[in-house]
C-alpha cells in the first residue's frame, strides 16, 4: 500500500474546506427549533442496525473542546451529506448527546432541526422544521457530553494526580463521542480540531498542523485524513510524554516514516523499547504486503485501562503494559509485544486501508490480524517461539467451538446489540488458526500473493468475505478454496477426523466432536488435511465424508502435520500408543494438536488419564518448552474444573514432582530481578514453565519460600527483590501466610501505584485468595483511587478461585443490572459471562439460566452466557458420570 500522497491530500483539503463553508453567524441559532430529547425510549420504526443509502456522509469535521480535567466536553461538528432523496428526517448515531442546536446547511440557506436518541444502542433522528431536498447538505451539530470513566468512547483517567482522555471507538462508541453515521461502510475524511488547555498534548490520526492559540485554548488542528471509518477515528488530549523517531527507509518506502511512543508522563523513561522494535514490525509488515506503511505518521500511544489495544489509522491505541517496558522485560510481555504490534499494525492495511463493509465480515479484519501477529511477531523475534501461540489459541477456541451454542465465524449481524458479541474467541482464535491452516496448505507465498491483490483491488475502500476468498482463490489457482474457507467460516462446529488403518493405508472419516452426554449435529466441512509419517507428508482436501491416505513405512502416523489444521482426532487405541510413544520426535505445533486431540477425547468419555499421563511423560524430554508442557496443561485444566478429588490431586502432585524435580537443578531459580538478563529466552521459558508446574509440590517448598520473603521485600520498597516475571507468583505466595491484613496491605500498594505490571498483578492477587473475607471487601471496595475497569479484574479474580465462586456468583446477581447498564466497550459485559463458566454442576447451570437468561437477553454477552451454562452443565455432566473414575486415575499416578 502507498502512503498517502501530496494529490489525494489536496483534493481532501478541498472538499473539507467546501463542507466547512463560512463559520456560524452568531445569530444563527435564532433559527434553531426547540431540541427533542427521547433519551432511552425505544422506537420499533427506526433502523436496529445498518442505517442504508438514504443519507451517506461524505466528510467530517470535528472541532472539540477538550478538557480532562473537566468532567464533559464539547463539540462543533459538520457533515456534509448526499441525500438520495427528498426527506424531512434523517437517521443516524448519537449515544448521551446534549445536542444543543441542529441545522442543515444548504447553499446560503439554513434549515433548522430537533434531535432525539431513540434507544439505548444511540440511534438517533434530526427532524427538519422542512423537507431537505435531494443532493448535498452539511449538518451542523453543537453538543456537549460526558467524558466516560471506562475504554469506551471518549474517556478519561487520573493518573498520578494528571487528567488525560482517549478515545476507544470501536465497535459502535464514537456516537457517544459526535453524532456520526456510525458503521463501517461509510468511509470519508475527517478535519479534526482539538482545543485544549495550554501546554497539553493532543493526538489524532493525521499529521498536527502548526499549534495556534484561540483565547484561552491551545488550537490543534490535523491534516486531512484519508478515508476512515468512525471507529477508526482518534482523539488524545493530555499532559502526555512522547519520544519522537522514525522508521527508516524501505523499499517500498523512499522517505522516513515519522514515528512516536505517547504515554503518561511516570513512563516517560521506558519508552525506547516500544519505538525501536515498532519500527522494526513496521519495516516487516512492508515487506510482507509489498508497498508502504499507508499513512503518513504512526502514533503508538498507550492508556492504563484499556482491555486490549486498538488499531485506530496512525494512531493506535495499547494498555500500557503492552509498550511500556525494556529489554530486561518478562518473557511473556515481550511476546506479548510482538503479536499485539504486529496485530495492531497489520490492521493498518487489512482493516484501517481495506475495511469490511458491515460488521459480519468482521472476522475480515480480526482472523486475519490475529494470524499476522504470530507469523510477524515470529519473523520479529524468532528466539521467542511467539508463531506456535497461535495454535494454543486455536486450539482453545475448540473449547466453545464445540459447545451447542455457538455461532459462525462469519455471522450475520442484524441490529447493534449483536455486534459486539461477534468479539470472542470465534473471531480471533478459530478465524485465525483457520487462516494459518489456509496458508499452510497453499504454501505463504500464495497466501500472500492473494492477500496482496485483496488490498490492491479495494484500497481505501470497503470489502466483503467474498472478495477475500477471490483472491486467495485466484492467487493459489484452486478453485476449491472457496468452498473449503467457507465450511469453517461459514458453520459452527469442530471436525473431528476418525483415522484407522487397513495395511500401509489410513482412512480419516469426518464426523462433528461433541462432549460427552451431547449430541453430534451432522455437519460437513472441506478440509485441507495434512499428514505425515516419518519424513513424508502428505496434504489434500478433503471434500466427502472419508478419505484415504497411503504413507508407506513403520513410523506412527501423525495426523495434523505441523498442528496447523483446525481439526481434532480420534483413534483406535493401538495407534494413540504408537503415536505417544513416539511424542518426542514431534514438531512443537504437532505435539499441542495431539496434547489437544487427546485431551478432548477425554472430555468427551473416550480417551484416558493414564494415556494423558503417558504423553506428558514422553513430552517432558521434547526439546521445546512449549510442546514440554502440553499434556501437563491439559491434566492441569481437569483439575482447575473439580474433576479431581483429594486424593487424585496428591497423584498428580507426586507424578509433576517426578516428571519436573530434575530441572530444577538444571535451571535453578533465584527471585531477584534481572538476575537472568540476556538468558536465551528458550532456558527462560523451561524456567517459568518449571516454576509453575512445581510450586504446589513438595520439591517446591524453598521456591515457595523465595518468593515469599522477595515479595514482602518488594512490598517494602526493596524492588530489586523481586522480578516482575515472577510478580504474580510472589504476590500470591505473600498472602498464603498473611491474611486479610497482607491482602488489605497489597490492595493499598497497587492503588499507591501506577506501575503497568505491578498494580494490576496486586489487585487480582488479593481478588484470587480464596478468602471470603477478603473477596467480599474488595468486591465493595469504594476507595476512590479504583478505576471503573478495576472493578472487573476484582471479579475476575475472586471468581477464578472454587472458595470464593459462589460469593462472586451472589454479586453479579445482586449487581447485574448495574453492571450491564450503558455500553462499556465490547469486552465488558461479556467478561462477566466468561467468568460464569468456571462452576462445574449441572444444578449450578440451571440456577444460572433461571436466575442470569433473562437479564442478558438482548446483549451482546448474551451469546456467552448460554456457552458459559453448557460448560457448567457438560462439566457437571462429566463428574458425575467419569468423575470418580478421573479421580481414581490421577491417584495411581506414579
């Protein structure tokens, strides 16, 4: 893609500055009609979802008074219009608007209206004191609105006793920001103006224009964007820290692309990271879609409270854990680093630059970002193995793949409340895992040949799964990957491959996974399969019910080649032996696939924890830390659910004791930070894979120890105590001993604190101490100082652990209404159905339906409510049938 260049700004620049037309008169509101205000009333007639081609916006400008410090802003907004024909109302989005004035500016003439949001969502009407006639208008917006305390539109945080604002748009909140045409579709430019109080930095997508000073406001105005959607439009204000640099030259690229890391102002001196390795994944993703980054600065700007991060054109956004650190840094951020700026910054051109035309292709943009942030984090920094993490979340996604309810990757999306449900594991996890399986099989030069044309045909454009699908097709030359992509994308549900043998032949026979106790709908995909025994691979499609594979030789058959194919599998016993036993000469990727195949097998009554148990032995000598720990991941999940009793979690003790206690002196352990600095990270992951695995056992008494008196040194202020890759060890160990007084104790140090890592690892250790005391004090905790998202890890926490479930489970019902009322971005309500699902009890599922069903209806989370009531009852469902069965089983462990 091509940066935006000098001609596509001049003629920007001209139909801005004719929508803008002469400013206001002052006596202009003389015209305007009393405003109506229907706040929260719901009108059946106006649109639920898309608003049509009646009215298409054309440009935006936005003029904003924004002050943090303030608990509203204000706004001047105009948008110039085509209509398609004569009308005295128009539909468009406005959420908690004070509109002020409405006109519609015509020519000279000017034509006064009254607004009224008609429902919760921010569907809102103008009604015209006379028709509009067809042709080009500008509507004319003066509001004000409250900033919001939570990531979603435009909200503002205190830090470190400093007021700062973000915005969060995506999916449906930039109405809650300005009136807009708000879905996806509707692509324009936008002239963004930000006045501020002086000396504050603001930040949006374009280049800043020379400041000015208008009264007593510092004037930011911004270069013309190119084309964007509304939830790709950002606005920064804030007494901010920034370190300015470049991405230098490319091929695809002749001049530096100006680049900065923005931040709050107690990071100012952990910036350097983030822009140095920025600048690198930028140079990568050039090189991969062959033509320049497609904007003319980059923006990588951080916040304490967003769940995520956000791709906003130039400008994204991050949680600041995300950026803020050094190269000293755990090994689980700086992974995290690589796959969510390679994420974010793919997103650029396959989202920001080519953008779905309506919210059901919104897997467009998600899958394939999610696939790009492993695949460039892994070309990024290879030592860090981040390429295999995209199976692990493909292969958890599986998990409510499986489950009944459910949906398709690509979804039809019918009204607002649906869109942001279409966020979840579905998206990311199977989309992306679905793509990576696409390129495996075409090879990544075809996959990214049609990637490349995709971009090319629609840029700074709108575009559909059908258009995707084209191109791979046509870059691969097989028309068959049309069909094949949209049997995953287009259905629920995960294949499940049968194989048998019949002399030196295999036959995979497709039939859909379900748990135990459910029922198997027939469903029927096109499958790329690989296989492979010894040395020799071998893929097809698999496009009927059984095919065969003839792989001579005596080596096992491995069945998901690489572990790239989103399936699962089942096989006679005698085969799984074989294939066990042979565990350790497995790629990394094949060993998660079998570690998942044969974990699922288990869940749904075939498979055995003694065969688990023997592929965690063979695993544990794999030569990669990733594959190492598969089957024992899996093993540790039985027991998270409560499938094992007592006795059997003192089998599965003695049985990691035995399997992991000799790498304890291989990589010793010492607590104190930046003691391993410049270690490979692949020793630094056996290390903290070791650790986990070995705490709860005898062997780990003195690692328990360590981390207790480093925590209460790092508590005392000594923070060289303790590194921040072992925080959350140590923060849980702190409490073991201490009580409420060391949990009350922590919850004061993390809100003394602004430390990314630190005081986020604080509060959710306290949440997750299994006392009830404790659990029901932070659940009421009125401490100003606790941000609204805050309240959420709280949750989090005290619903991880069995002790304090229950009370958690009494909250949200006592406070559901609450919690749910307004929108909180499209993360928050369905947090709060996520951490539903980890009870295990057909009873407590049917409480939940009776007791939560109702009140979710009609929201996003709605959708994960009823996986999260499944879960409990296929949970529920299995202890009672093979419970004292698994427990028998982990008690003879060895």
């Amino acid at each position: 893609m091509s940066r935006v260049r000098f001609p596509i700004w001049c003629a920007v620049t001209g139909t801005l500055l004719a929508l803008a037309g002469p400013a206001p008169a002052a006596d202009e509101s003389a015209d305007q009609a009393p405003i109506e205000v229907q706040g929260r009333r719901s009108i059946a007639s106006h649109p639920q979802g898309r608003l049509g081609d009646a009215v298409r916006p054309t440009a935006y400008r936005l003029d904003l008074t924004v002050d943090p410090a303030q608990p509203r802003f204000t706004g001047h907004v105009e948008i110039a219009v085509v209509l398609a024909s004569g009308t005295r109302e128009v539909f468009l989005h406005g959420r908690g608007l004070d509109v002020r004035r409405i006109v519609a500016r015509i020519g000279a003439r000017t034509i006064p209206g009254s607004w009224a949001q008609l429902d919760a969502d921010g569907a809102a009407r103008i009604a015209f004191a006379e028709p509009l006639p067809e042709g080009a208008a500008t509507l004319v917006f003066d509001y004000d609105a409250a900033f919001g305390d939570t990531a979603a539109g435009m909200f503002r945080v205190r830090v470190d006793g400093d007021w700062y604002s973000w915005t969060q748009f995506q999916s449906t909140d930039a109405r809650a920001a300005f009136p807009s045409f708000d879905q996806p579709g509707f692509k324009t430019p936008f002239d963004v103006t930000l006045r501020t109080p002086a000396g504050l930095t603001a930040v949006s997508n374009a280049p800043e224009l020379p400041l000015t000073r208008e009264g007593p406001f510092d004037v930011h105005r911004f270069a013309p964007t190119a084309p964007l959607p509304t939830y790709l439009v950002a606005m920064m204000v804030g007494p901010f820290v920034t370190q300015e640099g470049n991405v230098a030259p490319t091929r695809q690229r002749a001049d530096p692309l100006p680049l900065r890391i923005v931040s709050t102002r107690q990071n100012a001196a952990r910036l350097d990271y983030a822009r140095e390795n920025s600048a690198q994944i930028v140079r990568l993703l050039e090189d991969y879609f062959g033509e320049a980054f497609p904007y003319p600065k980059l923006d990588q700007i951080t916040t304490p409270i967003l769940p995520g991060a956000m791709e906003n054109a130039g400008a994204d956004l991050y949680r600041d854990d995300l950026l803020i650190m050094d190269r000293n840094a755990p090994l689980a951020q700086q992974q995290e680093f690589g796959r969510i700026v390679a994420h974010e910054l793919a997103h650029q051109w396959f989202g920001d630059l080519v953008t779905p035309a309506w919210w059901d292709d919104l897997w467009l943009n998600e899958s394939f970002a999610n696939a790009m942030g492993y695949l460039i984090g892994q070309a990024w920094r290879p030592d860090l193995d981040i390429w295999s993490g995209t199976l692990d979340e493909g292969f958890a996604a599986m998990e409510i793949d499986s489950l009944r309810a459910g949906r398709a990757v690509r979804q039809p999306i019918a009204t607002t409340a649906e869109i942001d449900g279409a966020f979840d594991r579905i998206t990311y996890g199977k989309g992306g895992h679905v793509l990576a399986m696409m390129g495996a099989y075409m090879g990544e030069a075809r996959f990214r040949d049609g990637v490349r044309r995709y971009i090319a045909a629609h840029r700074h454009g709108t575009a559909t799964s059908a258009d995707f699908f084209a191109a791979l097709s046509q870059a691969a030359g097989d028309p068959r990957i049309v069909p094949a992509l949209r049997s995953f994308i287009d259905q629920q549900g995960v294949p499940l491959l049968v194989f048998g043998r019949d002399g030196e032949r295999f036959q995979a026979t497709q039939i859909r996974y379900a748990p135990l106790g459910q029922p198997t709908p027939a469903t029927r995909w096109i499958i790329p399969v690989c296989v492979r025994r010894g040395s020799e691979r071998q893929c097809k499609i698999m496009d009927g019910r059984s095919t065969t594979f003839d792989l001579p030789g005596s080596e096992p058959l491995v069945p998901n080649a690489w572990g790239t194919g989103y399936y699962r599998v089942e096989m006679p016993r005698r085969m799984w032996s074989a294939l066990i036993a042979s565990a350790r000469s497995l790629t990394a990727g094949e060993a998660l696939s079998v570690a998942d195949s044969l974990s699922a097998s288990v869940m749904a009554g075939r498979g055995t924890v003694a065969e688990l148990a023997m592929l965690s032995s063979q695993l544990s000598r794999h030569a990669d830390s990733r594959a190492a720990f598969a089957a024992d991941a899996a093993m540790s999940k039985l027991v998270r659910m409560g499938l094992v009793d007592t006795v059997g979690r003192l089998g599965w003790v003695r049985f990691r004791q035995r399997l992991y206690g000799p790498l304890l002196k291989r990589y010793g352990f010492d607590p104190r930070a930046g003691v391993y600095a410049g270690e490979a990270p692949a020793r630094m992951r056996w290390r903290s894979a070791m650790l986990a695995s070995l705490l709860g056992t005898s062997r780990g008494a003195r690692l328990r120890h360590q981390l207790q008196e480093a925590a209460t040194r790092y508590l005392a202020g000594d923070r060289s105590a303790l590194d921040e890759a072992w925080i959350d060890h140590g923060f849980d160990l702190y409490l073991v001993d201490g009580g409420e007084e060391a949990a009350r104790k922590l919850v004061d140090f993390a809100l003394s604190s602004e430390d990314p890592v630190a005081r986020p690892a604080a509060l959710v250790a306290a949440a997750r101490s299994s006392r009830t005391a404790v659990a029901s004090w932070m659940l009421g905790l009125t401490d100003p100082r606790l941000r609204a998202s805050e309240r959420l890890d709280i949750l989090d926490g005290v619903m991880a652990r069995r002790a304090t479930r229950p009370l958690g489970y009494d909250w949200i019902v006592a406070n559901l209404d609450s919690l749910l009322k307004g929108s909180e971005g499209p993360f928050y309500a369905a947090r709060i159905a996520t951490a539903l699902g980890q009870f295990c009890s057909v009873e407590r599922s049917e409480q939940m339906a009776t007791d939560l069903r109702p009140r979710f209806a009609g929201t996003a989370a709605a959708l994960q409510l009823d996986r999260s009531i499944e879960q409990v009852r296929n949970c529920g469902t299995l202890d009672e049938q093979l419970g004292a069965a698994i427990s028998e089983e982990f008690a003879a462990l060895k």
